[in-house]
C-alpha cells in the first residue's frame, strides 16, 4: 500500500510539474504563442504565460518588433480571459497599448486595427460600452487604412464575420454605439 501510495504521487508531481505536458518543445517564438493560445483555450494559464513569456523574451532580444507586438496582444487577450480564472483589465489595456506601440512603430495598420479591437473587448468586458465604442472606432479606422494601404492584406480574425469591418461593425451594433454616438 506504502509503495503504491508512493508511486501515485510521484506520478502526480510529474504531471503537475509539467505545466506544458503534451506540447512539443520549440526553440521558435511564433509557434510558442501559437501553443499559448490553445493553453488560453484549455484553460492552462500556467503553460499558457510560461510560453508568452518566452515568446516575448526572444522577440525582444532580437529586437523583432512584430514579434513582440504579438506576444502582448496575446497577453492582452490572456489577462481578459474568462477562462483561466485570471481577469486583469488593466493590464490586458496595457498590454494591448504596448502592442499597438509596436504595430505603429512598424506602420502595422491591421495590427494597430486588432490592438484597439482587443482595447475595445476590454473595455466592453468591463461594461463600459461608451470607451469600448470609442475603441471600436478606431479599430474600423486602422482596419480602413489598412485596407486603403493594402486591400489584399485581410485577416480573418473570427469565422462568424467575413472580415475584420464586419466583425468590428458587428461587436459595435451588439452594444449599440449607434445610439451611444446619437447621443454625444
């Protein structure tokens, strides 16, 4: 009973310890935030920051703006997430601001379009639909610029909408900031 006792929690300490168990190890920082975003979608915020952490560490000591643009946007997402029981607006909006730095920095139109798009959510996770409708517009501003910019350089960011101005004109309207926008 002793040895069986024994061999049950070495077992669970292994498995416990391994936060990241199942995913393939890699040296690449685009692939570690891709492994941290399906650690967000099951729930693994411990695999899923130690990732985004390492993700950003290497985008910055190589100095690749775009990379680290991305791995904030991912900690924006991840610090507004339901789903992991970590709920932290202040820093998801840091985090989206920081991204939105570094997409500018790099005349990233559609990347500045998703960092406000993010700012937005937060804002209307908070409830807070007046600045979240401010961040929705300018969103669909960068979005518009990226398009006049580059019309072939459309992101499919959710599949319920055919384009990031429809998703945005769709997230506007489930809060009316027609209305809000009547108003002022």
């Amino acid at each position: 009973m002793l040895y069986r006792s024994l061999f049950l929690c070495l077992t669970l300490v292994s498995v416990l310890g391994c936060s990241a168990m199942g995913v393939p190890a890699t040296s690449d920082p685009y692939q570690k935030l891709t492994y941290a975003n399906q650690m967000i979608d099951q729930g693994r915020s411990v695999a899923a920051q130690k990732f985004m952490s390492e993700a950003l560490q290497t985008f910055q000591e190589n100095g690749d703006d775009f990379g680290a643009a991305e791995a904030y946007h991912d900690y924006g997402n991840f610090y507004k997430n339901r789903n992991i029981g970590i709920q932290n607006y202040e820093k998801s909006e840091e985090s989206f601001r920081k991204a939105f730095e570094l997409y500018e920095k790099k005349t990233n139109y559609m990347g500045m379009m998703k960092s406000y798009f993010g700012i937005g959510n937060t804002y209307h996770s908070r409830k807070d639909y007046p600045k979240a409708c401010e961040a929705y517009e300018k969103s669909k501003g960068y979005y518009l610029k990226g398009m006049e910019v580059n019309p072939n350089e459309n992101m499919q960011l959710n599949p319920n909408f055919k384009n990031p101005g429809d998703m945005i004109d769709g997230f506007m309207k489930s809060i009316n900031c027609d209305q809000m926008q009547k108003k002022s």
